[in-house]
C-alpha cells in the first residue's frame, strides 16, 4: 500500500539541502552495496536513462511501457530522407498533418485540431515560436506517442502527446555527414548536416548536431468569393526563401554510479525574405484593389539551454532540470496595393522578445520490489514583449493599444505517480497532477486584463498480460485531461483583415482579437487497447477510445461594434460555446511478409487505420463535428532490401478522406481529401557509404479548402507538387 503523500514527499528536504552539492561527483557504493542495491531497486514504468547497446528496443520499449506508447527509432525516422519533421510523423498510427504536402505543418493526433496534442522536446513543453519544423530529422533519436495523459508528461493531453527526443549521448564514436538537394518545380534546396559523438575521457561523453539549409519555393492558390452582394477571385502566389542554422547537443559527466549531470543546449538562426503577389478580379461590387505584392524581411532566433542533474539520496532518486529559453523575433513587411477602389501601402514592422523558464523537480521513492512512487514539482513562466507598428498610406493604425504591447504567463505543476508491477502478467499506474495557470498582459482599449485557471487530473493506466511469455497485451486507461488557452487567444492584439483594414469587411475575411475570458477545456476519456507483439519486431494492435470534452473553445466570427473601427466589423474571436464528444478506433498492423509465409520475399509491410467520430452538442447537425477532424486515415507501407543488390526500396500510401464540419449555426469549413505517395530507394556504395533518392507526394492532388459564413462562401485550391531529394550520407 503506497504511503501518504506528504511521506512520500518528506525526501524533499533531503534533496533541497543536496542541490548546493550537486556538481561534486559522489564516490560509488562498494561493489556488493551496489549489487544489492541494483537487485532492490525498482523498475519505473515511464522514463529509464540507458544508453548504448544496453537500451531496450523500440519493440521492448512500447511492450513494457505501462501507458500506451508508440515508438519510433532512428531506422524509421531516416526512411525516407525527409526535409521536415512534419513529414516523419504524418506516417505513424493516428497522426494527421494540416497544410500542403512537403511544406510542413503542425502534426495532430486523433484528427483533433491545434491544441489538443501535447507537443514535447526532450520531455519539456515547446518554447513559444517554435515548432516541430525547427528541428531536422538527423537531429532526433527517436518520436514517442503518448495515447493518454500521464502525471509525470502532463496533462495537457486530450489527443495525446508526442515527445521528440534528440539524439543521446554516445559512448561509441559517431560521426556522420548527410548532404542532401531537393528538387520542387526548378527550386533547388541544399541541406548539409553533421552529427558528432563518443567520449571525452572516462566520465564524459557528448553528441553534437548541426545543420545548415537554403530553401526556396513557390505556393499557388485561387480562391472564389461569393455572396448575395459579393463576387471575387483572387490568384496569389507565394515566393518562400528561407535560410538557417540548426544546431544542437548533449553533454553529460558521469558523476558515479546511478549519478550524471547533462547539458542540452539548441540554437536556431533563420531568416526568410520571401514575396506575396496577387490580382483580384470582381464581378459584383467594387474591388478594394486589383494587384497587390506584399515583401517580407523576417528573422528569427532562439537560443535554450536545458540542465538535468540525476543524484543518489540514499535509496531515492532525485532529477533536478532546470531550463531558459530566449527568442527574438522580427518583421518588416510592405503591401502595396494599385488598381480598384481603395488601393493602398501598408506597412507593418514587428520586434517580439519571448523569455521562458521553468524548473523541475521530481523524487523517485521505491516502494519495495517493482514498486516506484514518482512525486514533482514544476515551475515555469514566459514574459513577451512585442512592439508593433502598423500605417496605413503613411497614416498609423490601431493606435490606441499603443506601440508596446507585453503579456506573461506563469504555471505550477505538482504530481505523484505511483508505478507498480503488481505480477509479471499486470502493472498498474496511478496518478495524480494539478496544474495552475495565470496570465497577465494589454488587451482591447489597452486595458490590463488577466485570466486564471487550476486544474487537478486524476489518471489511471494499466497493462495485463495473459500470458508468461508478455506477447498478448489488454490496456486499460481512465483519463482527465485538459487544453489550456494560448497567450495569444486570451490576449491579443487585433489582426485587421488583409483586405478590408478599414471601414466594413466581409464576413470571410474578418479581423481576429483574443478573448481574456476563455476557460480551460476539461475531457474525461477512456482507452481500451489489445496489443499481439509478433516475432521480429512485428505488432497487431487495436485501440479504442473516447473523450468527453466541457467548454470547447471554438473560433467564432461574428459582427461587432469594435473601438478600432467606427463601423461594424466583422471579428474571428475564440469561445467556450458548450461541451462536445469525440471518439474512434485505430488500427495498426507491422509484420514480415515471410513470417506469415515462408515463400513469399522478406518484405517489411507497416500498415495502420484510424477511424474518428465527434459530434458538438451545442451546434445543430449534420456534420457538427471537432474542427479539422476527419473522418479517418489510413497509411500503407512496405520495404524490401534486393538479396543480390545493395538496395533497399519502399513506398508508402496516406489517405485522409475530405470532410464537412459545421462549426455553428451559419458557419461551415470544408476540406477535400489528401493522398501522398511517397517513395524511395537506398544504394549502399561500401560500408559507411549510402545514397538516398526520395520522391514526395507522387500524382499529386490540389489542396482544397471552403468555407461558409452569413451566406459567404469562399473556395480556394492550392496547387500540390511533387518533391524529389537526393542524399549522400557517410558515417567517417
């Protein structure tokens, strides 16, 4: 029986009072107190440190995680040879990806929309300005999923998390080159990455990942406007030039047995310089303009620095991990508009600086044998600082919310996870995380406006296993989890509309504003999961789940009388608009073809289905469903590595069917399918010495995207295209 938790959490003195030690190496215990020790010591269900060939593997890894996990290793990550991150994670179990094919995009799970996905770096929330993008692929070791909350990851979780871990550190040497040019429609984009590791001497050992990229490509779109009093078609183009410096790495000093201390800085430097240009042709009413170009000048850099400190207190185990983020943001960009009935030069310059910190504390206090009680604490905070401004054919706009807009947030975390192996055939793990969220900062009319929320998640998760032999597995978990609103969602600065900035717009093309009376979402779930871990790493699984979400938050346009306009103007303002349900079923299947069948060639065959259903109650149907859900997805995929040939070649197919979804009573968004058909072909030259050639998005589609609001439709189609690379990747 676990003790209270204020006895679980009486090491916390001992581990304060240890901090001012931290950095002096500790002198191992004699080797039969070690031995004893290393016998006693429990298993944690979640998060075990090993490096080398001592790691488990993927397939052990997900196999005995007591929460149910996905885990992707470096074989997959580097399949394809992807540019992006986005593009790795669109191929695994339930992960959608919005935007065009090959231009990246923010990864979702379950189908459900921003905000619902966790999104982790080495275990710690994404900084603000960053995203998946920003790291490369030959920077990560492996991509965890998460199907459910946990005390220890958090519970800002309704779809699940996805943890990026980067490359750890090594004890073996590791130097590898890739070069790598991508061909889209005459663009060229060279890439050049370099990836370092081994020891420094007996107590230190490090990786090092650097990156250096050039990209340039276009984006086409036709969009049609058509309302009782409006008719338009507009045609733009996107000219991306975009250029950076990736770099990351992990040094670790090995203080003593069980004992490390780990650096883990990230640097990115990237600036784009890209051009927007257009015509706009109307046939009923007067057109705002007929050409437009817009130039931007953007920068952008970051600079983090995290610290992780594991010691010995006895028989517990503290990790102390301390971290600061810096970002600076800038943009200057020119709209010059000419022709029709109110052209214009508009100008916009923005600086924002972002400072982010947070520190972590967590005790783990074994039990007895294969009994862990994991307790922390977390602090964090982000202060953001924009100075703004925007003119209007040399006239200055938005004025009254001032030049110097500033916004803070601060967050508290505490949990404790009890993590027991009850039998070899059943583990169990309970917890419990409350979580706090203030944020402060100028809203409308320049008032200073602030919004508060606690949240305390209990969670359950548990495994049992049939059998002795662990290959059949039934999951169990019960779930509450939540979605906290953005800093920019509660207080924002309003965005006017690109094409109507002054006097009336139109009801798709409105102004967006924040809304500092936003609540949390609150979802109970439920996951049922049955797992059959096939020999040679093969799996079948099916996975079953359901959310019951309170307060959705939901952007909703409507017209209002605005204090930056004197006249009505239509205005995009997120809501809590009442409670909605989603649920679904996903389907995954890896084996090896002659496995299954003795005479049939050594193919690796990847397949996985997921099916999504979500009604909200509070708007009528049909189609009342979770913004950006689809229906389902589906990916199939193979590989086969030629007996007599040094090449591998494989394929893999997405589906995302189209969908409608009504998203209130005269609001509606529509999207077609997607199809990607990727593929590629690896020649290994010599040991130590391969060539990549890739192909994305095969038979591309168009990107479709409607929308309807107050009797306004609007359609625009993006063009996709179809993206070659070539990498030459040496291991010196």
């Amino acid at each position: 029986m676990s003790p209270p938790l204020s006895q679980s959490l009486r090491p916390w003195l001992l581990a304060c009072a240890a901090s001012t030690a931290a950095a002096q190496p500790v002198p191992p215990p004699p080797a039969a107190a070690a031995s004893a020790s290393a016998a006693s010591a429990p298993v944690p269900a979640q998060r075990v440190e090993v490096t080398g060939s001592n790691r488990r593997s993927d397939a052990d890894e997900r196999r005995q995680s007591t929460a149910a996990k996905v885990v992707v290793g470096r074989e997959e990550i580097e399949r394809f040879g992807d540019a992006n991150v986005s593009d790795v994670l669109r191929r695994l179990p339930g992960v959608t990806v919005q935007g065009s094919p090959g231009r990246g995009g923010t990864p979702r799970m379950r189908g459900l929309g921003s905000g619902y996905t966790q999104i982790l770096v080495d275990g710690e929330p994404l900084p603000a300005g960053f995203s998946v993008d920003s790291l490369s692929p030959e920077q990560l070791q492996r991509i965890e999923l998460l199907r459910g909350p946990t005390a220890e990851t958090g519970a800002r979780a309704i779809a699940g998390t996805i943890n990026i871990v980067t490359r750890e550190n090594q004890r073996q040497p590791l130097n590898d080159w890739r070069l790598t040019s991508a061909f889209d429609e005459g663009q060229v984009s060279p890439t050049v990455a370099w990836t370092r590791g081994g020891k420094l001497g007996e107590a230190f050992d490090y990786t090092a990942s650097l990156s250096v990229y050039a990209r340039e490509e276009d984006t086409r779109s036709s969009t049609r406007t058509v309302s009782p009093t409006l008719e338009q078609q507009a045609q733009q183009v996107l000219h991306d030039r975009r250029k950076g410096l990736r770099g990351s790495g992990r040094l670790r000093w090995r203080l003593g047995e069980g004992e490390s201390l780990t650096l883990t800085p990230y640097l990115l430097l990237a600036d784009a310089t890209p051009f927007r240009a257009g015509t706009l042709q109307q046939t009923l009413g007067a057109a705002p303009y007929e050409r437009f170009r817009t130039d931007f000048d953007n920068g952008f850099q970051l600079r983090r620095l995290n610290a992780q400190l594991n010691r010995r207190l006895g028989e517990h185990r503290l990790e102390w991990r301390v971290g600061g983020t810096q970002a600076q943001w800038s943009s200057d960009t020119l709209r010059a508009e000419s022709g029709g009935a109110s052209p214009g030069l508009r100008t916009d310059a923005t600086r924002t600086d972002s400072d982010d910190a947070s520190t972590t504390l967590k005790l783990s206090t074994p039990l007895g044998e294969r009994h862990n009680l994991v307790s922390g604490l977390e602090l964090a905070g982000q202060q953001r600082d924009e100075r703004r401004a925007t003119t209007l054919d040399g006239l200055p706009v938005l004025d009254e919310f001032g030049d110097n807009l500033s916004a803070s947030s601060r967050r508290w975390a505490v949990y404790v996870q009890d993590e027991w192996s009850v039998s070899p055939q059943l583990d169990l793990q309970l917890g419990l995380r409350g979580e706090g969220i203030r944020t402060e900062g100028s809203g409308e009319g320049g008032a200073r406006v602030r919004n508060s929320s606690t949240v305390w998640t209990p969670l359950l998760h548990g495994v049992w296993r049939p059998d002795a032999q662990r290959k059949d597995q039934v999951r169990l978990s019960l779930t509450r989890s939540y979605r906290a609103p953005t800093l920019q969602n509660l207080i924002g600065r309003p965005a006017l509309s690109t094409l109507y900035p002054t006097g009336a717009n139109e009801p798709t093309s409105p102004d967006r504003a924040g809304n500092p009376d936003l609540r949390p979402e609150i979802a109970t779930g439920i996951d049922l999961a049955f797992e059959r871990h096939l020999a040679g790493g093969g799996l079948l699984s099916a996975n079953l789940f359901h959310r019951q979400i309170r307060d959705l938050m939901r952007t909703v346009t409507t017209l209002e009388t605005v204090s930056w306009s004197t006249e009505p103007r239509w205005v995009a303002r997120p809501r809590n608009i009442g409670d909605a349900t989603t649920s679904g079923v996903e389907l995954e299947a890896r084996f090896k073809l002659d496995a299954l069948w003795a005479p049939a060639p050594a193919v690796d065959v990847r397949s996985n289905l997921s099916l999504f259903r979500s009604r909200v109650k509070s708007v009528p149907g049909p189609d009342n469903r979770l913004d950006q859900q689809p229906g389902a997805t589906l990916n199939l995929g193979a590989d086969y590595r030629l007996t007599d040939w040094p090449l591998t070649l494989g394929a893999t197919l997405n589906l995302t069917p189209g969908y409608d979804a009504r998203l209130s009573e005269d609001q509606f968004a529509t999207q077609n399918r997607k199809r990607v058909i990727d593929a590629y072909a690896l020649w290994r030259v010599r040991p130590g010495l391969q060539l990549r050639v890739s192909a994305s998005n095969l038979a591309p589609l168009d990107d479709i995207t409607g929308s309807v609001v107050a009797q306004e439709q609007s359609r625009t189609v993006s063009p996709s295209t179809m993206n070659w690379q070539l990498q030459l990747e040496m291991k010196l």
